[in-house]
C-alpha cells in the first residue's frame, strides 16, 4: 500500500514572509483555514505542521502570491518564537471578553491594532531600512537543535535588539539610556540563558526587563541623567515625545505596548502586572491625554503610525551581540570577584578577632572600699629642739665607734 506524498511547505519564517507578502494577518488566515490564531502561530513558529487537507489549503494560501519554494522542513527549538516574532498568551488580537467596570468606555472604543511585531509595523514605518526586517536580505534562518548557545543568543539579539532600542527611546526619551537598557536586559539575558531560552517568549522576557531598567527611579539619581538630552529635530516628532514623557510612567508603557509594539490588550495587561480592565482604563486615559494635546493622533492608526516614524527618526545602533555577551561576562565576573573579596575579608576579620579575643574567664575587679583609722598625712616642717638634739648626737659620734662590731681575719 503506497503512501500519499505530503504537500511541500516552505520554511516556519518563509511561510511568514509569503503571509506578510499578501497583506494577511495571521487572523485573517486562521478565519481562512478555521483554525485559532495560535495554530497558525505555531506553524510559523515551526512547532507544529499542519496535515492532511489543512496542509494543502495552507500550502495554496501561501502561494496566493507567488509560488511555494520547497524549503527543507527543520524542528524548531523554542527560541525560533522569538526570533520569528513575540510569542503571544492570547489566541488573537481582538478585545478582551471582560466587561470593564461601569467608568470604563466600551471595548469597542479600542481599535483592534494589526499583527504584532517586535518593530513598527512595515506597512506604516516610514523608514523600514532602520528596523529589522524579515524579508530576503535579513531573513532569520531557523534555528537547529545543534544551535550553540552563542548563536542562539546572537540570533536573538540580532533580531530583537534593533527595535527594542527605539521602543525603549519612545519610552524614556533618553537615547544612552535606551542602549543601556537594552544591553542590560540582554547581558541578564546571557546570564540567565537557560532560564530564556526555555522561556515561552524570550523577546518578551527581554523586552520586559528592558522596560523595568529603564523605568527604573534610580536613574534619576545619577548625575549624567540630570540634564535632559537634546529633543528630536522635527517639531511634531518633538511635541508627541514631551506628550509621551508627561504621562505616567504606567500609562506610557501601557500605551507604547498596545499602540507601538501591537500587543493585545490581555498580553499588554500582563506584561505591565495589571488586570485587563486596568489596561483598558490606562490606555484609554493615555490616549485622551495625547489627543487633547495632538488631536489629529486622535486615530490608533494614526497615532502607530507617528509612533513608529518617531522611533525611525532617529538613527539609534544597538551594540553588537559579541560585545554585549563580553560585556556581561565581564560583570559576572566583577561581581563574582568582588564577592569573593568579602567574603575574604569578612573571614579574616572573623579569625582575627577570635584570635585576640580572650579564651578564659577574668573576674572584673571589685570596687575599692574606704579604710578608716589611717593617720592623715603631715606635711614636712621645722624641725623641733628635741630633733635638732638628736641630729647633733648622730653626727657627733664616730662612725667606727665602740658600739660597731669589726670583724677580724683569723
């Protein structure tokens, strides 16, 4: 009995590009194919296929635009989520089913945004040289099982980083601080790679600590961040960054995941440690305080688009991946030296003092106590006409007088 041959199917990331190549979120192709939005998630993620009719109705959507490559079919470890696109909690893009509460505007008030992506979306961004792309030139191979450590990382990076830059500079308006945001968030990364290459999402593990860094109060403190740095060039890039700067730092985040990065809004609300009607709430309050100051970003689709040419604008390099995993490397070990010098120290100080301390019991002394009868103390003076008598008598007799014994040889 012969066996059926498969369709072919490109890829996990080819099957991506020929999506995006038709305009297709992967909402639209789940409708499509009647499947969730994650089933068509993980099939370009690489970990599940599809079979039987559903794989050649996939295979004849993707080729919409232009034809099937045969690609060779590889397993994808986790980290191909992360560096295909952000793995996301919730099967779709479309509002919570929670009712708010009763101060709350409707859900409907909050437009459904396209498909997410770690950068702006390639459809509004202005300028889509300065962001990682996923097209033929940039294309991310899959990712092996084999894969060392040192690749997976840097395939990370290489995807992530450059858009995280300029997320982290809309949300701080700062730009060394959004390179050094990021470059903390990876070098944690590296020393907890075990722990994010097994993670669900690594982009959103990095992208979250990343925005806890640079969100952080202390930076306040330091004396390079005491002088705001200088404003974009163009005055309406100028004017939505000092709206941005003047919300909540809650607020900002809430919007820039929602409206800048794509999150829906259940993803959006566990990312900032809220519940989903307190998202909501944020960001319909971030949205209203933008649109009072800039009433023509009064549309979400308007105020994407503003987002991403904002963060296009400028020209922000993230540092290498070699250079970040050094970097980290070389704090664990200033760390871990630094920690081994205490703990020295505080030995030493240990053993000397019991070295010196006393190894026996030493009574205190007892008080001392008041002794009565003791003739008081005379003060030397004249001498009386007995004494002088005296005096006289000693210094009259001879020394070697009768009285003295002499002692005579034998």
């Amino acid at each position: 009995m012969t066996r059926t041959p498969e369709t072919p199917l490109p890829s996990p990331t080819e099957r991506r590009r020929l999506r995006e190549a038709q305009s297709l979120s992967q909402a639209d192709v789940a409708a499509a194919m009647g499947v969730t939005r994650a089933t068509v998630r993980s099939w370009e993620n690489g970990r599940t296929t599809p079979r039987g009719t559903k794989r050649d109705a996939y295979a004849r959507l993707l080729t919409g635009a232009e034809e099937v490559t045969t690609h060779q079919e590889n397993p994808a470890p986790a980290l191909v989520g992360a560096a295909t696109g952000p793995v996301q909690a919730s099967p779709d893009r479309a509002e919570p089913t929670p009712e708010p509460p009763s101060d709350t505007p409707p859900a409907s008030a909050l437009a459904p945004r396209p498909d997410p992506e770690l950068g702006p979306d390639p459809a509004l961004d202005p300028k889509p040289e300065l962001r990682p792309e996923l097209g033929p030139k940039a294309e991310l191979e899959p990712l092996a099982a084999s894969l060392t450590p040192d690749q997976a990382f840097d395939a990370l990076y290489a995807f992530c980083a450059p858009a995280l830059v300029r997320q982290t500079y809309l949300l701080t308006g700062r730009r060394e601080l959004a390179r050094e945001s990021v470059e903390r968030a990876f070098q944690l990364a590296w020393h907890r790679w075990p722990e994010v290459a097994m993670d669900r999402d690594p982009a959103g593990w990095v992208r979250a600590t990343a925005y806890e860094f640079a969100l952080s109060p202390w930076h306040r403190l330091r004396p390079r961040h005491r002088n705001p740095e200088p404003p974009p060039a163009a005055p309406a890039d100028r004017a939505l960054l000092d709206v941005l700067l003047q919300l909540p730092p809650v607020y900002r985040r809430t919007l820039l995941l929602y409206d800048g990065v794509g999150l829906d809004l259940p993803d959006t609300a566990a990312e900032t440690e809220a519940s989903t009607p307190a998202a909501a709430n944020r960001l319909l309050r971030a949205r209203e305080a933008v649109a009072t100051r800039l009433p023509e970003l009064a549309e979400p689709k308007e105020l994407h688009r503003r987002l991403a040419e904002v963060a296009s604008a400028e020209r922000l390099r993230a540092a290498k991946p070699t250079t970040v995993r050094w970097g980290g490397e070389q704090r664990a070990r200033h760390w871990t030296r630094a920690a081994i010098a205490f703990t020295v120290v505080l030995i030493g100080a240990t053993t000397l003092t019991l070295r010196t301390a006393p190894d026996h019991y030493e009574p205190p002394l007892a008080p001392g106590a008041t002794v009565h009868g003791v003739p008081p103390r005379v003060a030397p003076g004249p001498l009386s006409a007995e004494e002088l008598a005296l005096r006289a008598k000693l210094k009259g007799e001879m020394v070697s007088g009768p009285e003295r014994l002499v002692p005579k040889a034998g």
